[in-house]
C-alpha cells in the first residue's frame, strides 16, 4: 500500500486525535489489531420498524460483517435516515434528499474507506446512492429485496398493483368492504420490498444493471437464504474494492446510465427511475437529459411482471432475475465497469433462462417498444413523461376536453360526485403536485377514476399532472409535467373546458388554447401560499429543482470528495 488510507487519517495517528478516536470505539470490544491499518467499511443501514420494506436489513447487516471480517476489513455499521414509502407524510420523496444529505455528510464525517449501501423501499436506494456519489469513496450495493409472493384466496395479489384494483373494484361494487380488508395480511407476508416491479424493485434492478451491485442482487427474495449469502460476499468485495479503489465515479458513467434507461424498458421499470436517475446522474457530473431515455422507447418489455404484466418477483428471481435480462439485452448495452472491476457482460455471461413466460426473448416479447416515452409541448415545456408499457394504447394518441381539479383537495371532494360533467374521453388534469407544490411531487398522478365511470366499467382514462406515481401503479398517466404548476408551469393555466392533444407516437403535450388567451391568463396567475414556511421543507421547497433535473436540491448537484482535515478537539 502506498497511499495512506483515508481510515488512517483518524485511527492511525499517534497522538491526541488518535488516541480519542480509538479509544472510544474500543469501548464496543474491538481489539488493536482492528484499528492497524486494514480498510474499515462503513455499513449505511437505513434499516426502520417504520419502514417495513428494510425491516430485514439488520440481518443482512450481519452478512456483510462476515464477509468484511473474513476479507481483513474491519466492519462499522451506523443508522442513517430511514424512508417508509407507505408510512411518511406527505409523500416520502419530500425526504430523499434529506437522506441524501444524511448519508453523504456521515460517510464524509466518519473515518471509512468504503461504504456498503443498504437500502431497499422506494427512495433509500437513490437517496443512499446520490450521498454515496457525492463523496465518491468505494460503494456498493446490497437491497433488502423482494417480499415473497402475496397470496389471497389461493391466487398471488401484487404489492401495490392490487390494492388499486380492488379500491377500484370496491367502488365499482365488485367486491365487498371486507374482502378488501381481508387481502391485507396476505399481501405483505414477509420481510422485504414491494414483490411487484415498482420502484423498489425497479431501481435494485437498475443498480444492478449499472453494475453498483453483485449481479442478482435485484430479484433474490428477502427470505431467501441466497440474500445473506449475497451480503456476505459483498462484504468481500468492498474490502477489495477499497484496496482497488474503484470509486463510483468509475462506475456510474454515461454508458452505466444508458444501461440502466434500456434495462428500465426490458422489465417494466417505475416512471420513478427517471427522477432518481436524472438526480444521481447530477451527482456523479454525468450529462443526462430527459431526452437521453428515448434510447429506451425502442425496447420491447421482455418482464412480464406486475404491474405492466402478470407475474411477481419472486417468479422473477425464479426465472433468472436481471442476469437473464441483461443477457436478452446484450446487443445494446454499453460497455461500463462494475463493482467486480470488470465489464457488465461478467454480470450476465452464462445467464439461463428458467422460465420464458416470466423473462420473454426479445423477439417474443411482452410487448414491443415499451420504454418509457417523455413528451413535450406548450404543456410541458421541459417534458413530462408516461409509460406505454403500463397505458391503454388507444388513449394514448387523443385529443379532448380537460377537466382540472386545482388541488388535491379538489379532487378528493369532488371525484365521486355523481353530477361531475365528465364522459370517459375527458382528460383529467390536476395541479399543485410538483415538487415545489405539494410538496414533494407525491405518487398522486394515477387520480382515481371518477365513480360515476367506475360504475359504468371505466378502468381507465388520461391523467395529467405534475405529480409521480407509484412504480406499482398502472393506466394512461401523463406525469412529471414540467415546469410544475407551483412554479408558472402552462399547467397553472389550464381551465376545464380547454382542449389537450396528446400524442406518445410524435412525443406532444398541447394545449390547444392561443398564446394570446394564455398571456392573458399568466399575467392573472399567483402561486399558492407555500405549505410549509420553517424547516427543512422550507429549505426544500426554496431549492428543489424540477423534475426534468431529478427534483434534487440546486446546492446538492454534483460532489466534494476532500478529505477532511480539522479535528473536533
Ligand atoms: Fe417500500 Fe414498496 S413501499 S418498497
Ligand atoms: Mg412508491
């Protein structure tokens, strides 16, 4: 070794420093020999009772220890904020940075020479990696994975995916109150992550995919034995990492990302990656543009899974998991390094294919061109996007009449009333859901069917906001417009009434009302009194960027990777 490592600059110094910085470690019984020189890495747990998806995290925080310990490192584990995605008001994304923040600040404050990230629900995985990035010290991945298969009266149910249909069909009347009830506990009935391929399993699969973790890191569930052998040779592998000091700026280059976008196409990933993904992309100082994933558009859907198919994750893992998709997808991926120091094809090279019906050939897809497509127009000046792959395919070349619902509140008391003036053709628009707006751009973009269509058969109809949806969601749902409507976006302007084309083929979002009309209404336009004005909300909502940037904070793009010097006594 001939550079000093980073650790030494806190465990190696022979004097007051030194002797404070070891000697209170050493109350937790570690011996000298821990603090002689050997990689110490640092396990970012953001394990929470509160999030229920990382519940199994503190075990595979055990795995990694091992595996540390056996390579010659010395293995520190330390909390940082945990995100629930189904627990957190008013939306979890309002936080991500915060962790981002969290974890980039403690892995720079802390003696480490690397960093094993473990993370799992929706926003820990990018909020772990944007922290990680900015610092650039050795990372790597482990996720918490999947649940096993939900079950109710004998058929598998999708995290998510399900519990919007059957509120649906509750107020459709096709199902009772109490069977809805009753698909609870079989839903979630083991540790782990959403098993249909939301967000969660969307953005492991990418992680994988760009090669910031040991392949089938995505799929294995959270029970399943082969996770904690995972951890354990991850463990491993970051010890070596720290001595080869492959960083994650030599990871998560252009060509990575690339990967990343056409692998999001192949298994149906979230429309989340794309804000995760512009974001981290930030960090890291790569040039990603909205524009950048149309390289996807082209990609057939070869994971036929929840919620743009039929099957769940741990159907996935059996069949191969993201190995196998990476192997269908070979013609076009990029050449990128990973965590093993090698190229990605190391990461897929033998993969087999145990079912065809879960992972399809690329030539007998789910469905064909099914990456994400983003649109632009008068609406949407910086982009919005929607996902084909989950769409109706005949609404998603229309034009109609808008009806706007100014606010959350607004269609949550208006949505079921029986008079509302909509026909299954209305194109619904909401505003207020952005990131500045709600704030935090909540996964509220999927409105629910007015119950008057509900009752008629309507499952599906254009949506339009500013707002995310949940990766498990589903339907003909135009989101992320950007500017959002909080910030001066079109979207403020638009009144029931107007008319919208839409058209995915030609990538368009118009509003088809004249300039003239729409100065007119600009020059009357006053932003909503922010929602909150103290805190880090605040601190938020004056710095978040939009979502054709990430939604990151303007302060927080890009990395500051010196060490830092002074001592605190
Ligand atoms: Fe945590 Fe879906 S809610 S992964
Ligand atoms: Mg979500």
């Amino acid at each position: 070794m001939t550079k000093k490592r980073r650790s030494q600059h806190w465990y190696g110094k022979l004097d007051k420093d030194g002797f404070i910085h070891r000697s209170w470690m050493k109350n937790q019984g570690f011996p000298d020999h821990a603090f002689d020189g050997r990689p110490i890495i640092g396990i970012c747990n953001t394990w929470s009772e509160l999030t229920p998806c990382n519940s199994g995290l503190r075990d595979l925080a055990e795995g990694v220890k091992r595996g540390v310990w056996e390579a010659g490192g010395f293995p520190v584990e330390f909390p940082v904020m945990s995100l629930g995605e189904t627990q957190m008001k008013p939306t979890a994304m309002l936080f991500r940075n915060l962790l981002a923040m969290d974890v980039e600040e403690s892995i720079r404050a802390y003696g480490i020479d690397g960093v094993v990230l473990l993370g799992g629900c929706d926003k820990t995985t990018p909020g772990q990696l944007m922290g990680a990035a900015s610092v650039d010290l050795p990372s790597i991945v482990v996720s918490s994975g999947p649940m096993l298969n939900g079950k109710y009266r004998g058929q598998d149910i999708g995290s998510g995916t399900d519990v919007w249909k059957f509120s649906e069909a509750v107020r459709a009347g096709e199902m009772t109150l109490q069977d809805f009830m009753n698909a609870e506990s079989g839903m979630s009935r083991s540790a782990g992550v959403c098993m249909t391929m939301g967000t969660a399993s969307t953005m492991a699969s990418l992680v994988e995919a760009m090669g910031m973790s040991l392949p089938t890191n995505a799929a294995l569930p959270a029970v399943d034995a082969r996770r904690m052998a995972l951890a354990h040779l991850t463990g491993k592998r970051i010890v070596e990492m720290v001595d080869e000091d492959l960083k994650p700026s030599d990871i998560l280059t252009k060509e990575a990302f690339e990967n990343a976008i056409l692998t999001n196409a192949a298994v149906g990933g979230s429309t989340n990656a794309v804000v995760h993904l512009l974001a981290l992309a930030g960090r890291v100082g790569v040039d990603l543009t909205l524009k950048d994933f149309e390289i996807g558009s082209e990609i057939p859907l070869l994971v036929n899974c929840m919620p743009s198919g039929k099957y769940l994750m741990e159907d996935f893992c059996y069949a191969g998991g993201v190995p196998v998709v990476l192997s269908e997808l070979k013609p076009f991926l990029r050449p990128a390094t990973t965590v093993l120091n090698k190229d990605i094809s190391e990461h897929y090279e033998g993969a087999e294919c145990f079912n065809t019906d879960v992972i399809r050939p690329f030539d007998d897809p789910v469905k064909p061109a099914a990456g994400l497509r983003v649109l632009r127009g008068n609406l949407a000046p910086n982009g919005a996007i929607v996902k084909p792959s989950a769409a109706t395919d005949a609404l998603l070349e229309t034009e109609a009449e808008a009806y706007v619902f100014e606010s959350i509140e607004d269609l949550k008391a208006n949505i079921d009333r029986d008079e509302l003036p909509v026909t299954p053709e209305t194109i619904l628009v909401l505003k207020g859901c952005g990131p500045k707006g709600y704030p935090g751009m909540p996964e509220v973009g999927n409105m629910p069917i007015p119950a008057k269509l509900v009752k008629e058969g309507v499952r599906d109809m254009i949506r339009i906001s500013d707002a995310r949806m949940s990766g498990t969601a589903f339907g003909t749902v135009i989101l992320h417009v950007s500017p959002e409507a909080q910030a001066g976006g079109t979207l403020a302007l638009v009144k029931t009434g107007d008319r919208i084309r839409v058209s995915a083929s030609k990538g368009e979002l118009e509003l088809l009302v004249d300039e003239k009309e729409l100065d007119a209404r600009r020059a009357l336009w006053q932003p909503d009194d922010p929602h909150y004005t103290r805190g880090y909300a605040k601190l938020y909502i004056d710095h978040v960027l939009q979502a054709d940037q990430g939604a990151d904070l303007d302060f927080l793009v890009g990395k500051d990777t010196r060490l830092v010097t002074r001592e605190s006594h």
